[in-house]
C-alpha cells in the first residue's frame, strides 16, 4: 500500500488528481493497535457512523486499547455486546465510558444530532425481546437519530398494536422485533407506508431453534418489501435504518 507522503507527493506532481488521491487515502486510512486490531478511521465517511467494535470476545484490555486509539479520531465510540464484567474492568481505564446494560452496550462521547429530519422507531413483540431492541435503539441514539420505542405488542394481543396505529403512521422507519414465531414484523409491513427492517430474535421454545424460525417467517413474509437482518442483529438494523433516512435526505435535497 503506498503512504501518505507518497500519494501526495504523487498529486504534487500533477501524476493523480486531488479525487484520486482521495480515493487511495480512504484505502490507507487505518491505524494498527497492537498485533490485535485495525482501526477504519475512514468508516464514517463512507457510511455516516464510525467504526464500532465488537465487544464480545475480546478482553477488557484489547476493548479498552481499542477506545484509546479510536478516541483521538473519533467523536462518538460504542462497543456492542460487552458484559457487565468486562465494562467494569475497561472502565477502569477510561473513566468516562457509559454503560447500557440492557443493549449490553458501552459508548464514550456524545453524538452529533444529525441534519437531516426523520426518526426510527422500533417495536417489539414482547419483553423478552428487549435486549435486541435496546441494541438497535442505544445505536440509533449514538448515531445523533431521534429514537421512539414501542414494546410488547406482538401478534398474541394484537390490539395492543392497532391500538397505537398512530405511531405507526408517523414513522419514518420501522425496527421490528421478534423471536417465537417471528408474525409482528409481517403485521406491521401490512399497515406501514415506510420502510420496515425486521429482526428475529433467538427467544422461543425449542422448536423456534434459536431464531430460525422467525428468521424464515420474516424471509418469507407475505408483506411485500420487508427487509430483515441477522437473528439478534439490533445493531446492524439501526446501521441500514440510519442509511435509508439518510439516503432519503440526499434524494430530497438533490430534487430541489
């Protein structure tokens, strides 16, 4: 890969355009921490959001390593999936950090409310579903979009979501969670007029065999553009919920 000084030394020279050059710099545009990790520091610019870490299986000092390399470039910085435990331990080391026990998520820094209008909400179908769905709403927060959550109204009393029609109808995406046998997102793509993202969970009896059966049902949802992520995958649905407001933005601003 070349280096920096050689891209621009190269643009200097008239041997690249400025656009070229930008392109080769997003290639380059990562800092190793240690032999363990590295860090994308050109991820927002690509997508909207930074980098995010995985937290789980990885030690308390490789996270903690992690959020120092990444706090002198980034201003929000999250890690999915960390246990209480290995928090307590990383936060020995950097004060500052927040824990979300519910998403299992720990965050350093405050995000930048995002120019563009437009909210997700996100329903799930019961309360065991709440882990997932925390995921989806703590990454939507830390993202700097306005989040509104509405729990446990899954098919089994499905008055309890036709009785709040209205926030289904103001929504401009719509995160759907459940496990079991996975109805609500199909339900709520039937009477939505936005976007719907569904996610199965790995919560049910055996016979769900964790996940895959709301994972089919979803895949095989008879409301006609529903999308689905990964079972469990709060985080990633937040992600391409985040994508679509803002692709909706770009396409309304252009049309002006």
């Amino acid at each position: 890969m070349e280096n920096l000084q050689t891209i621009l030394e190269a643009v200097s020279a008239g041997y690249i355009t400025p656009e070229t050059a930008r392109q080769k710099i997003q290639e380059t545009g990562y800092q190793s921490v240690a032999e363990f990790a590295k860090i994308d520091h050109q991820r927002q610019e690509r997508t909207g959001f930074p980098e995010v870490i995985w937290g789980q299986d990885k030690t308390s000092e490789q996270i903690a390593r992690i959020i120092e390399a990444m706090s002198q470039h980034q201003s929000v910085i999250m890690a999915t999936r960390v246990e209480t435990q290995v928090y307590e331990e990383v936060k020995l080391k950097i004060p500052h950090l927040r824990y979300y026990p519910t998403a299992r998520i720990c965050a350093l820094g405050k995000p930048n409310p995002q120019k563009i209008s437009g909210k997700i909400t996100i329903l799930t179908a019961g309360t065991s579903d709440l882990p997932v769905a925390e995921e989806a709403a703590i990454t939507g927060e830390l993202m700097g979009f306005p989040v509104e959550r509405l729990w446990d109204v899954g098919v089994s009393g499905v008055h309890r979501l036709l009785n709040n029609r209205h926030i289904l109808d103001e929504a401009d995406v719509l995160i759907v969670v459940a496990g079991m046998e996975g109805a609500l997102p199909s339900v709520v793509g039937g009477l939505a007029h936005c976007p719907v993202i569904g996610v199965p969970t790995s919560i049910g009896y055996g016979a769900s065999f964790g996940g895959l059966s709301a994972l089919l049902a979803m895949l095989n949802s008879c409301a006609a553009g529903l999308g689905v992520v990964n079972i469990d995958n709060g985080f990633g649905a937040a992600i391409l919920a985040g994508q679509i407001l803002r692709t909706a933005a770009k396409i309304a601003a252009q049309s002006k």
